[in-house]
C-alpha cells in the first residue's frame, strides 16, 4: 500500500540533495528520521512489556521536568 503525502517544494529539495545513488525517496525520509520500519519491530514486545516500558519513560519525562525546574530555581 502507498500514501501520498504533501510537502513543500523545500522539504522535497531537501530530501533530494540527501537522497543516495542507491535509495529510494521513502529510504532517504527513515534514513534521515531514524528508527526501524514499524513491521521490523511489530510483535516484538509483549503488551505488558511495552505498557511498563511505556510508563517507565513517562515517569523519566516527569523526572526531568522535575530536575529542570529544580535546576532553574537555583539559577534565579
């Protein structure tokens, strides 16, 4: 299946100026946002796995946010 996606004549340039000999639009796009094609990894986790992998960086999120304002109070 494909998808038709709209972008800027820019982003399109600039997509282009990074496309290698050897790769397609698509591979040039996961190449420069990184990151596996979803169907490489689909199915790997568990769904409890990726539930408590998922809170687990929510918690770390929180976390930082926490040390971040910590940190700007002892700038001010």
């Amino acid at each position: 299946m494909s998808e038709s996606v709209r972008i800027s004549e820019e982003c399109h340039e600039f997509i282009a100026a990074h496309t290698r000999e050897d790769e397609t639009m698509e591979e040039t796009l996961r190449r420069l946002i990184g990151g596996p094609h979803p169907e490489e990894v689909a199915g790997i986790l568990s769904s409890e796995t990726a539930d408590a992998m998922r809170r687990r960086l929510e918690e770390k999120e929180e976390a930082d946010v926490d040390g971040k304002g910590a940190l700007r109070e002892r700038f001010q």
